[in-house]
C-alpha cells in the first residue's frame, strides 16, 4: 500500500516542477511597467525602506530589458495620503507629513511615466474604523489619481499592506479597518478603471500560509513595518501581477546583485528626497543628483558585470 504522506509529497514536487516549466507571460501591468522609461514610487515608511522596491528593480535587471525602467524610490516615512495625523506623533515632534505637501513638485521635478503608490496604513491613524478618517483617505486617493492624470503620468495603487494584529498591543483589530480601506479601492478599480494591485489579501493569505507553519512567524515583528522576508513577500505579489505564471524562483538572482542595486536605490532615493523637498525631519541627507547619478553610473557598470550574458 502507497504511502499517503509520500504521495502527497510526490504530489507537491510535481505540481512545483510543472510550475517552474511553465512560461511566464506578461500581464497588462507588466507591459505597462516595461514600457515605462521612469517609475516613481510613492509611499510612508514601507517604502522608503526600500525592500521591496530594490527586489523588483533587481528582478527587471534580470529580464534582458533594453532600455531598462528606471525605478526612483520617493517613500517617505510617517506620511500619509489622508494629510491626518494622531496628537503627540513621534513624541510630539512633528506631526505626519503629508502627500499633498510635496506631491506636485515631485511630480514636476522626477517626470513619471508611471507612479506606483501605497498608502493607509498610516492614514487611519492606528484607531478604529472612523468615517471622517476613511473620507479623509478616500479624497486623498482621488487627490493622487487627479495630479497623475494631469501630468499625463499612468499610476498603480496598492492596497495598505497587512497589519499584523497579533503583534500589537491594540484592543481592536487595526488590519480590520485596513481591510475596509482595501475592499474600497479595490472597488474604485473596478467601478473608475484604476490600475489597483490588492496588496493587502495577498499579503494576508501569505501571514496566514506562515503561521500554519510555524505560528510564533510574521511578516512585520512590529505589527507595521515588514522583516526581509515580508518584503520578499511584497515583491514576490507585485511580479505576479506584473507577470503571470512567474515562478518564486524568479527572484533567485547572481550574488552581490540585490546589494549593489539596494546601494544604488538608496542614494538616489535620498538624493531625490533633498532635491524634490519635504517636511519629514531625521532623515538621512543626501547627496546632489549631479553626485548620485554619477555614482549610480558606476553602480549600474558593476550591476551589470553580475548579470549572465545577454542572449542574442
């Protein structure tokens, strides 16, 4: 009699073995990533620590692109879509900065083809579900839809990323209301045509998949913002919209190349960051954009000499 548990693994590895043989074809949003000369992205925290932008745009050096997109990572932490902020944030310091504050001249000054923004989990505050917060929000995303229209600039709206409630110290599940504010512009996609990448399940189904393996596991230890694995994870999410039937070994890459492009992100995002201008204090300065490209320069030549040979 066969073994039920081998069987089931012999299952398994078929399936994975089927999958990775299966080519992957692009999606709509990856054509319109790939036809996109600049990427700006947009976001708080998340963001602007980089992770998962630096793990796309080493995934895009690895697909043979000529011209390849120029990802600029312009996150900046604390802010908000919403321009609301809790009483006493960052221990009375300053309160959260606001989109709306910077957004046209970021816009003005980087020249998007294609902005990818995340926005919400910041903007409700870290409270329970409130309708003066969400309208807040839901004008905030308009707002941005409204300023990319104008500069002619296509844009991605990902959902708020998950909220790990069994990390935190609320008395009210907070990945609730996110949950509310995901299930609204995940409508708004369908119901106004918004490119709108739903983040926030995908991301949930994930943690969920963890924790049945090992329960004491997360994405975020600090309930908000996400380990290495969790920005693996995001990554992981948007090249499955940007390419269907891509296997997660799509992101397995030469040595040294996701540091050198992880440097290379960074000095541009702060460089951008000083030359665009915001109201977020504490933040690393950067460099001027004359100094950061030429170092980008060198940067993307030692990129490149990690990556295989072009095929003809």
């Amino acid at each position: 009699m066969k073994n039920p548990a081998i069987s089931f693994w012999f299952a398994v590895l078929a399936t994975a073995l089927a999958t990775r043989c299966m080519p992957a074809q692009e999606s709509e949003l990856g054509a319109l990533l790939k036809a996109s000369p600049r990427v700006v992205f947009l976001g708080d925290s998340i963001t602007y620590s980089g992770g998962y932008v630096a793990r796309l745009d080493a995934w895009l050096e690895m697909q043979n692109l000529d011209p390849k997109p120029e990802l600029l990572n312009l996150g900046l932490p604390s802010e908000t879509v919403s321009g609301l902020s809790e009483q006493g944030h960052a221990g009375g310091r300053f309160p959260r900065p606001d989109l709306a504050e910077r957004l046209d001249r970021v816009l003005q000054q980087t020249e998007p083809d294609l902005i990818i923004a995340c926005y919400g989990i910041n903007c409700g505050i870290y409270q329970d579900f409130d309708e003066q917060r969400f309208q807040k929000y839901q004008q905030g995303i308009q707002n941005l839809v409204t300023q990319a229209q104008a500069c002619k600039a296509q844009l991605i709206l990902l959902t708020p990323p998950t909220f790990d409630d069994k990390r935190s110290r609320l008395t009210f599940s907070y990945d609730a209301v996110m949950s509310q504010y995901s299930e609204w512009l995940v409508n708004q996609g369908h119901e106004s045509g918004w490119h709108v990448i739903d983040l926030h399940a995908a991301m949930r189904k994930e943690l969920e998949s963890l924790r049945q393996q090992s329960p004491p596991g997360t994405l975020q230890p600090d309930a908000v913002h996400p380990n290495a694995q969790g920005h693996q994870v995001i990554a992981e999410i948007l090249i499955g919209h940007f390419q269907k039937g891509e296997p997660l070994e799509a992101l397995a890459q030469p040595t040294n190349l996701l540091s050198l492009v992880r440097k290379r992100q960074d000095m541009l995002r702060d460089a951008w960051l000083k030359q665009t201008g915001h109201k977020r204090p504490g933040l690393r300065e950067g460099k001027s954009l004359k100094e950061a490209d030429q170092r980008a320069n060198v940067l993307s030549q030692q990129i490149a000499e990690t990556l295989p040979p072009k095929s003809p």
